[in-house]
C-alpha cells in the first residue's frame, strides 16, 4: 500500500522530517518526507498496511516541539519507486 499524507500544524522547524524519517525506516517504509511551501509537511510512504498504519498514528502524534492541528491522508496502490526512505527538500 501507498500512504500520501498532509500534515497540518506546527510541523516546520520542530525535526518533523527528521522524525518521520526514523519512524518510517524503523517501520521498514520506503517514500519521502518534504516541508511544502505553505507551513505544511507532505509525506508519502509505501510498505506494508500495518506498517503504515502504524507510521499515521506517530504522524499524528508527530515529535515532541510539534503540533500536529490535523492529518490529511489518503490510500493509494503501492508504486514500488522508492527503495529507501528520504528527506526531499523540496
């Protein structure tokens, strides 16, 4: 599965990024994690449901510094284009 997911708040300059990537590697995930243009934090992360699962739930929690104010997400068909997990700037 493919989990794409816009993450609202007090997500910028508290490590989210970095965070997020430790989750997903932890969790066996490959994908991304970027800071957008708006304040926001966009990530996308491929692997197992209960993985991803899993991933969403910290994201939703995010790191401590964060505030996490919502998570837009969505499920979508495993690409298999990634093969690790990466901070993108921009």
């Amino acid at each position: 599965m493919r989990l794409s997911a816009i993450i609202h708040g007090r997500v910028q300059g508290v490590f989210f990024r970095d965070f997020t990537r430790r989750q997903a590697w932890a969790l066996g995930l490959t994908g991304y994690v970027r800071n957008l243009p708006d304040g926001t934090v966009e990530a996308v992360a491929e692997g197992p449901r209960e993985a991803l699962d899993k991933l969403l739930e910290r994201l939703e929690a995010g790191p401590s510094g964060a505030r996490v104010d919502k998570v837009d997400f969505r499920w979508e068909e495993h690409s298999g284009k990634f093969d690790l997990f990466e901070v993108r700037h921009r």
